[in-house]
C-alpha cells in the first residue's frame, strides 16, 4: 500500500542534481507524482537518470524502474521535445500489473523532468559597460542562461544577481573565449573595436560554433572590422557570419533602448525569425 507520509526532498538528491548541473550533464528525474494501491516505492518517491543509467535514489526498483530508465533514456535521446530547449516533461501513467506485468495490483503515475544543458539558450556577452548592464537586466527575465565577460572587476559587480548570470572576470578577453558554450549566441560590445578584433580572431582560431555573432556598433565600425580581419587573412565565411551592427532598430541611441533592440533581435533568431 502507499505511504501517505510526505516524502522529502533529500540533501542528497538536491547535491547530486547541482553536481550533474555543474558538470553539464543531460539527466532526466521521474517522480512517483501519484499512487493507488500496492506499488512498491511511495508517491514522492524520485529517480536521476543519465545517459549512463541510474545516478541517483530508486522510483522503487525491478521492472518499474527498468521501464522508467528506458523512457528516460528515450526522453534524453531526443531534442529537448517540443521546445526545442534544454528542458522537456513526459507524463504517464502505469497499471503494474496490466501494463508491466507486476505481481503489484496498484497504479502510478510518473512525471519525467529533463534537464539538457546542450540544449538550453546560452548567451555570452563581451563586455559589461552600460549597453551591457541594461542587456544582463533584460536577459535575466528570460529562459536563458547568460555569462558576462570582462576585464574589469567593477563593472562586473555592477550586474544584476541572478542564477541565470555568471559574471567572468578575466585578464584578457580573448581568455573568455574558452568558456563559451558551442552553439551560443555571442555578443562583443567591449570598449571598442580594437578590443573587439582581438575576440573575433580567437573564436575563428579556435573554430568556436556559434549562433548570432554580433558586434555592437555603427556601419562605419561594422566595415573598419570586416575589412581589418580581411587584411588579416581571416576567411569570407567567417566575416560574413559576423552581424554588426547588432539589434534590432527600435529606437535610438541609449543604452536602454539598444539593450530592447539587441533583446528582440535575439528573440527573433531562437524563435527561427
């Protein structure tokens, strides 16, 4: 028969879950979220699947949990779901006996939560002046996941605190240029062009994939960069990835409102515009 004690949310599980999200490793957790009848774990009761199999607690063991780990292997396989993102939800409902042909008369109901990393919208901004401290604002409202490069200390702890955003201080920022997820979108708004170059060239060296490479600044800046990185021999197709300037126009020159257009501009490019 279930318990109908409430089943707490262990220590351990709360530390296996930050590890794995520390690592950067795709997982899945199910949770008995419902129980009628004998079955063999209690409602409450949860599991951390990854693609290795199980990692953490036990949704009750046996057939059960063979059939839970394979739906969370199925559920790891795919694509983030229907979303398209890091993370997708599967319910389903399970008669023991009917259905997995348990000696258990109860039923279940399994919630399956999937955590992809790989997946999740990853921003990266060079610089954290003043277009940059309205942007990380913005950004941190959104499903997203932001770091923040700079070489200045101050103006890194002038952001916002959030879990979304991770300040990275760095003595050069070609040294961020490492920590940049593969498919992200980057944006490089340092203090100008001649720190901008710099990032460019290091993230065609190292063959960095990303989504929106963009370069804040005007047309002029825009064709003093391309024609600089052509002179220093960096290929078309790289050049031709960069957009600069960066953002929508929605209005005009301030801070805030480049901050709104950089937003709706990155916005439209998840969302397949």
């Amino acid at each position: 028969m279930p318990d109908d004690k409430p089943h707490m949310l262990d220590r351990s599980f709360i530390q296996q879950i930050d590890s794995l999200l520390q690592q950067r490793t795709s997982f899945c957790v199910a949770t008995i979220v419902d129980a009628r009848g004998s079955i063999p774990q209690i409602a409450g009761a949860r599991a951390v699947f990854t693609r290795s199999g199980l990692a953490h607690g036990t949704v009750g063991g046996g057939t059960l949990e063979a059939t839970c780990q394979k739906k969370a292997l199925e559920l790891l396989a795919n694509d983030g779901g229907a979303s398209g993102k890091g993370l997708s939800t599967h319910f389903q409902r399970y008669n023991l006996q009917r259905d997995l042909g348990m000696t258990c008369g109860g039923e279940l109901a399994l919630y399956y939560e999937v955590h992809r990393p790989d997946l999740a919208w990853n921003i990266v901004i060079f610089g954290a002046g003043h277009v940059a401290q309205t942007l990380c604002r913005i950004l941190v409202e959104l499903d997203c996941a932001v770091l923040c490069v700079d070489t200045r200390a101050d103006w890194l702890e002038r952001l916002p605190r959030s879990d979304r955003l991770q300040a990275c201080l760095v003595d050069d920022y070609c040294d961020g240029v490492d920590r940049i997820p593969a498919g992200a979108d980057v944006i490089l708004m340092t203090t100008g062009h001649s720190s901008d170059l710099p990032i460019l060239k290091a993230i065609e060296k190292k063959k960095v994939a990303t989504a929106l490479l963009g370069v804040i600044g005007s047309d002029a800046k825009s064709s003093i960069v391309r024609r600089q990185l052509a002179q220093d021999g960096l290929a078309p197709e790289f050049i031709d990835r960069i957009t600069c300037p960066l953002g929508d126009k929605l209005g005009n020159n301030t801070p805030g409102e480049i901050a709104v257009g950089i937003t709706s501009q990155l916005l439209r490019l998840r969302n397949g515009g």
